[in-house]
C-alpha cells in the first residue's frame, strides 16, 4: 500500500501566525518547520502501522517547511511541482493524505485560512467551493485513488469531511474569527484569521498518528472512502480580492472531460464589473 502524503504548514498545532512562523524570514520558521516534521512523522508511523508499505512525503508548503534531517528515514521526500497538478500522484499509488492542511479562502473560524495565497476570495469547480485540499482530492479522484486522511485546523476538518465524506481526520487546532473577510484585500485578510486555540504538539502527535492508523486499517481492509464525483463538462471560477488599484478580479476556465487539466490552465482575470 503506496501512501502519498501532502504536507503544508499552516495547519500544524503551534503554528500561530503567518508572519512570524510561515516564511524563510519569519523568526520561528525554523521551529515551524520542525513541528510539521513532527505531525508528518507522527502520520508516517502511523500509517506504516496499519499496513502501509511506502509513504512519499511532499513539501507542499511555498517555500518548503519540511526538515530533513528530522524527517522519518523509512520515507521518500518529495518537492518540486514542475510536472503541474497533480504533482507526480499517480493511480500507483493507493490512497492520498494531508498533513497541517489549512481551510479554503473565506471560511469561518478557520485559522490562517487561504488558497494558494491570501489574495483568493474563492475558487469553485462546477459551483462547489474548494480550497487547496479539495484541488488535489478532485484530481486524486479521477485518477481513482481515495483520500483517506487529514490533519489540520477544525475547519479545514470540516471541509475535507463535506468534500469526501468518510475521510479520517484530525483536529490540532481551531480558528475563533467569525465571518469570512471578502471585503479585505490580501495584506489585510493575511493578518485576519490569526486567533486560535491549539493543541500541544505531543498531544497533536499522538492523535495524528492514532488517526493516520485508522484510516490505513480501513485502506487495507478495502472499506469504501467516498470520492467527490463531479460530472463533466469542467468549469472553473476564481474570485481575486481587490488591492491598491487594482479592482476584484474573476477568472473563469472550462475543459471539456478533466478536472486535472483544468487545474492546470492558466488564469485570465478580469474586473468583476468588465
């Protein structure tokens, strides 16, 4: 059983912030870094537990937030997504997984939530609202291959849980913002969804690796995990925030039978009003 295994790190407990954990200047990315290494190798040895044979770890953070040197031996590291979506995850492998994944753009209560960067209000494929989690679990399901596990805040929980009911999932953290700051431009909504309350990383650990097994005893034991099935045609709508000069922005992309295709054509953003 090949796991694949997408790692980012906003949704890691003890992460607190993005400015001061979330980039190669920040002044604890280093600890950042570290403490999603820990969740990772918690989720690895948990997997490996329940019968997983290989584990491939992807650094799917922005500007890598993987250590490793701390990075549990029994695995294959991955980082680089030259080839696109659905960055080297083939039907080869038999379940996809996240670990310190974050919510989608807009949600409520959710910390440090965004997709792809704090510049997004939404993206939706076919009218169904998604983040970065939902991204590669459409493109894992047209390849046939289950998402069974995420860790993160308790909405990005949440989220995985509507997308792909059935998935495993654990909570480190949970955002206490209300609303979802459409009207703030990225600066602005970056520093937004700051406050939450997070569990102790051991404590985090501990129940990422209890859930990373669980999920693997239900992959072995060939328990049906639900897929999100959207039929073709394809349409893809992005909604940019408003900055400066420059006005909300919306781009809106098609493709006739192939979501991965889809995630893989460029933007053409024009003003919501043009």
């Amino acid at each position: 059983m090949r796991i694949y295994l997408m790692t980012d790190l906003e949704g890691v407990a003890g992460v607190l912030n993005f400015t001061d954990w979330c980039t190669p200047e920040s002044r604890y990315y280093e600890l950042a870094k570290e403490l999603l290494t820990g969740e990772v190798n918690a989720a690895v040895d948990g997997f490996l537990a329940g019968g997983a044979t290989a584990v491939t770890v992807v650094d799917g953070h922005g500007a890598g937030a993987i250590n490793p040197v701390l990075l549990d031996p029994r695995v294959e590291l991955m980082r680089g997504f030259a080839m696109g979506w659905p960055f080297l995850l083939d039907d080869g492998h038999d379940a996809v997984a996240w670990v310190g994944q974050h919510a989608k753009a807009g949600t409520a209560y959710a910390h440090l939530a965004h997709t792809q960067w704090f510049n997004y209000i939404d993206l939706a494929v076919n009218g169904i609202s998604i983040g970065e989690f939902g991204q590669l679990a459409l493109c894992a399901s047209e390849l046939g291959v289950p998402a069974i596990f995420f860790s993160g805040d308790r909405a990005g929980c949440a989220e995985a849980q509507a997308l792909t009911p059935g998935i495993e999932t654990v909570s480190v953290k949970r955002g206490t913002t209300p609303g979802c700051g459409d009207e703030l431009d990225a600066e602005q909504y970056m520093r937004r969804n700051v406050s939450a309350i997070h569990l102790h990383p051991q404590r985090a650990r501990e129940l990422i690796r209890a859930g990373a097994e669980r999920a693997m005893h239900q992959a072995v034991a060939a328990r049906p995990f639900v897929q999100p099935k959207i039929p073709a045609p394809y349409e893809r709508v992005a909604v940019f925030r408003a900055g400066g000069d420059q006005p909300r922005t919306v781009s809106c992309e098609t493709h006739p039978s192939s979501v991965i295709a889809l995630m893989n054509m460029s933007f053409d953003p024009r003003p919501v009003d043009g």
